[in-house]
C-alpha cells in the first residue's frame, strides 16, 4: 500500500461521491493522507491500512431509533465494543439499532462498509446527529473512508472538529463509551 499527500491525481474510475469528498476537503483547506486499497473485509486488512497511514480508523455506526425518526453517526475507537444500552442511556433515547442501508444512502450518500464522518457533508437536512467517543476527541488524528471503502483518509481531529464539521452545519454530542463487558 502507498501512502498519498491529499487527492488522486486522476479521478478515472472513482465514484462521484469519492471525488466530492476531496473537492470539499480541499475547499476548506484540510490536508489529509490518503491510501487506496480493496475493500477491507479482513481485521488483518483494517490492520494493513492503519499501519501504513499511522492512525486506528474509526469504527463509524449508522442507527436510529425503533420509530426511524432520529438517525445518529457515532464515531468511536475500533476496538472498543459498542454496547447499545451505554449510548442509549446517554442520548435518551430507547432502543437503537442499526439503521438501513436505504437511510444511509439517503441521508448521508454512503453505502455499506463506507460510513464515515465525510458522509454529513451529504447530509443538507440535518437529519443525523453526530455522536464522537471521548476517546476519539482526544486522539490527534482521525482515520475514515471519503464516501467509499476503497479509499482511507487521515487527517487531523481539530480540523475535522473545527473546520469540516462548522462547514456541514452540523455540531456534535460528546459521549463517553466504556465498551466492557
């Protein structure tokens, strides 16, 4: 795998959604690494892509509640366990489950296996509320998809949070997650 400064050089070949992604980052002036790579559909495959861009990629939950009237991102460190009774309690909200591949394309223009944070500059309703572990705040840099899983991104936290995130209009909900048994 190499790792790249910023966007391909040729967009030949990438979906529409991918190439959006770094339109937006580029317009807001956010550097970013970039490695491109198969879909990882391995724990050694996540682990090949994180070594060579020198971050853990977030774990990115797309859910909702029973009614299917609140939509939440929840970004947290890959090797925490999510536990949906810890997040419920915090957000008050009872019994989340992972939302349909249909509202993920929907609100935020991501398929399966893509969720990422880069998903809400898709998502002009503001339909989904952001929910960031602690642990994920804390962290220097960031590591997601640009819309797609064939690509991953690194990039610095602050500017996701200052930067990416005031550009979308969204804002997000610090949780804290403990993620044992």
């Amino acid at each position: 795998m190499e790792l790249f400064n910023g966007r391909p050089e040729v967009g030949d070949g990438r979906l529409e959604r991918e190439i959006r992604t770094y339109d937006f980052l580029d317009g807001l002036g956010i550097e970013y690494k970039r490695v491109d790579h198969e879909a990882a559909t391995t724990m050694e495959a996540c682990e090949a892509i994180d070594a060579t861009l020198d971050v853990v990629m977030c774990k990115n939950l797309f859910l909702c509640n029973r009614q299917k009237t609140n939509f939440y991102l929840l970004l947290m460190p890959g090797d925490k366990k999510f536990k949906t009774k810890e997040l419920s309690a915090q957000i008050n909200s009872a019994r989340l489950s992972f939302a349909e591949a249909e509202d993920m394309l929907k609100y935020l223009d991501i398929e399966p296996g893509a969720v990422s944070v880069m998903g809400l500059m898709n998502d002009k309703g503001h339909a989904v509320s952001l929910l960031i572990d602690e642990d994920v705040l804390e962290g220097e840099f960031l590591g997601c998809h640009p819309c797609v899983c064939t690509s991953s991104l690194k990039m610095r936290t602050a500017d996701v949070i200052s930067k990416f995130l005031p550009a979308t209009g969204h804002e997000f909900k610090k949780v804290h997650l403990v993620g044992e048994d």
